[in-house]
C-alpha cells in the first residue's frame, strides 16, 4: 500500500489498546483511519462520511449492540463497503446467523497484524 492511499477505514473497537494498536499500524500502512468505541459512534461515522471501504469492527460491543448489528445496516446503506470482524468470540459472529456473518472474514483476538493486513488487501483489490 502506497503512502499517498486514500482507502478509508473505520475501526469500531472499545478497547482502547486495541484501537489505538490498529489506528496506529493501519495508519502507517497508508490507510485513512476513522475510529469508533461504540455503536453510537459508529453510526454517526457511518451517517456523515460519504466514503468508507472498510469497517473493521470487534463483536461485542458496549451499549447492547453488536458488531454485527452495525455491519447490517451499513452494508444495506452501502452495499460495496467490505466488513472484517474482530472477536475474542468467533463462534458468537458465526452463531448470530447473519448474512454479513456468513460473507465476511472473522478474525479471532488475538490475530497478527499481518494476518489483518492480508485480509484486507484480498477485500479490497
């Protein structure tokens, strides 16, 4: 990825070590970085950013809502946004049934930075 990259990333994560781990090293891989702790901040994000490619998104979540009750809705909006989760609960995202669940790479906490990487590169080439 080239450092002059406009590929836009949002980062829905509510552990802040985790969040700032993934800005920073997305960010220094020539991604556009857009953080969110919560679903509330993840759809005011969702709501008022015109351009997003990716949502990089943690399954639990404070506040009730899941990673994947915000994944739904944003690709419903946007249906050509690529979704990756991120859990210390894999088998939950699989267990909720959802399209995006079935369609989406799940990566199980703790993964390599690298693993992270190449997943996004085959979404978004």
């Amino acid at each position: 990825m080239s450092e002059d990259a406009q590929d836009v990333v949002l980062i829905v994560e509510d552990e802040p070590s985790i969040l700032m781990v993934l800005a920073d090293y997305l960010s220094g891989e020539g991604y556009r970085v857009l953080q969110a702790e919560n679903g509330e901040q993840a759809f005011r994000i969702l709501a008022t950013k015109p351009h997003l490619d990716l949502m990089i998104t943690d399954f639990r979540l404070p506040g009730g809502i899941s990673g994947v009750q915000i994944a739904e809705p944003a690709v419903k909006l946007r249906p050509e946004l690529k979704v990756i989760f991120i859990s210390g609960f894999p088998a939950e995202i699989v267990e909720s049934n959802s399209p995006i669940a079935r369609k989406a790479p799940i990566l199980a906490k703790p993964f390599k930075l690298e693993d992270l990487q190449s997943k996004i590169e085959s979404l978004l080439s």
